[in-house]
C-alpha cells in the first residue's frame, strides 16, 4: 500500500498577512509545482486569504489550525468549515497540545471538531502524543489509543481516507529534541494497529500519520524512512524556505 507523504507546516502564531505572503511564494517557487510530495501550509487566519491568492495553480494545499464545530450563528471569535472552503481550504489540525495545554482542548471535545470537518468536506489532522511524565510511566501507548478512540468516537469508516493522524510526543515539541527514528516507529505501527481495529486492516492502510515534534531538513529523512510515517507537521522549521522545502526534499529523495 502506498501513501503519499504529506508534509505541513503549521505556523501557528507567527507571520504577518504580508510576510505569510511572502514566504508561500518562496515555497511554491521551490516545491509547489510537483506533485508527488504532497506539500501543505497552514497559516494563522488573518493570513489565510493572502495565502490562498497566492497557492493558486500550484500543488501546495491550504490548511487551518482550527474550525469550530457549529456551521454559523452567535459564536464570537470562531470561524466555521464552510468559511474555510471558501478560501479552498483543505486540512485543519485539531487537538493540537498546545490548544489541549492553553486552551482547555480535551480529546473529547475536539471529537465534534473532526465530526464537522469532514462533514464539512475537509480532511482533519488530528494530532495525538504523550507528555514526558506519560512517556516516563511507559503510558505512551495507553495515552495515544484513548486519543484516537476518544477523538474519533462515531467517525464514519466511508471517511476514513480523509482522516490524517499526526502523532506529536508532546516533549518533542519546539524543544530540538526528536523521537529516535524507532521510538517514532513504534508508536505509528501501534497507531496503525488501532485504527486498523476500529476501521478494519485495508482502512488503516490508507489512512496517513504525521510525525511532528522538531522534524527538521536533518533529521528528516531517516523519521520519514520509517515504514509507518507517512509525512511530518512542521512548526519551527517550516517558517522559514529553506528548512521547510529541505524537509520536502528529504521526502522527495526517498520517493526517487
Ligand atoms: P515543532 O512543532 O516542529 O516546532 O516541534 C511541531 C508542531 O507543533 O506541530
């Protein structure tokens, strides 16, 4: 079975409308005309109407960092599925940890968001991984199945091929440090090995799961060699060209 990669980039609070602008002409000038990588950004809202200006005609998709569940009404500050596939939206990341850290995100309260994503016709990264004191107590696995179980309660299998998984150990996370290439393994075979049991073997072959937490252009290649990772969620490194088309390259060169 072959998955594309999928390498994105979350920028989360950073870049102007303007320099958002300039940073995804620089991206799409190096990788946004091939389509054998598949290449995402996601850029904070108030830069997702520039950006999407400037991605079209090119291969490289759109993606927010969140989406409330309701379609539209009297909820101040949030902004619906339909809104963002108006601006050809792709992806959005949900249950990012630093939204479960700051922002009070529960597994099961992310469960709605992936619902009335794909609902919405867009295809949900939702991010799952274990904090070092989980990691320490060899909880990981435990941590990572009740993720998935809780926040794919009543996932529909016909959606599954638009479901990606990305799996973040919250201690990798802006740190520099990265999972080792065979810790990273471990947790995606056993990710696979859950999804396969609420979705059936042939649908978890299909579904793709990230490694995100300090991926960068050196490090890259040896995590996305892993048989069961099938891409990267960048942050740090994809602010800026260079490190984040290295990384697309990493992939590119084992896809040669
Ligand atoms: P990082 O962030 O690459 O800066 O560690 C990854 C993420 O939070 O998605």
């Amino acid at each position: 079975m072959s998955r594309k990669y999928l390498i994105a980039g979350n920028w989360k609070m950073n870049k102007t409308a303007s320099e958002s602008g300039l940073l995804v002409q620089q991206i799409h000038s190096s990788v946004g005309s091939q389509s054998t990588v598949q290449v995402a950004v996601c850029p904070p809202f108030t830069s997702m109407g520039k950006v999407s200006e400037e991605l079209e005609g090119s291969q490289i998709a759109l993606g927010a960092q969140n989406v409330y569940h309701e379609a539209s009404g009297a909820y101040t500050g949030e902004v619906s599925a339909e809104m963002l596939r108006d601006l050809y939206v792709t992806y959005v990341i949900l249950g990012h940890s630093e939204r479960r850290q700051y922002f009070g995100e529960t597994s099961k309260s992310v469960n709605n968001k992936i619902l009335s994503t794909v609902a919405g016709n867009l295809k949900p990264i939702y991010c799952i991984g274990e904090t070092i004191e989980q990691r320490e107590r060899n909880e990981t696995l435990d941590v990572v199945r009740t993720q998935i179980r809780e926040g794919l309660e009543n996932f529909s299998d016909s959606e599954v091929e638009n479901l990606v998984i990305a799996y973040e150990p919250v201690w990798a996370i802006g740190t520099g440090k990265t999972a080792t290439d065979d810790m990273a393994q471990e947790v995606h075979s056993f990710i696979r090995k859950t999804l396969a049991e609420l979705f059936g073997e042939n649908a978890a072959e299909t579904i793709r799961i990230l490694y995100g937490g300090s991926m960068n252009a050196g490090n890259a290649s040896g995590l996305l060699s892993q048989p069961d990772v099938d891409g990267g969620l960048i942050g740090g490194a994809s602010l800026s060209q260079k490190s984040f088309c290295g990384i697309v390259q990493a992939a590119l060169d084992l896809e040669a």
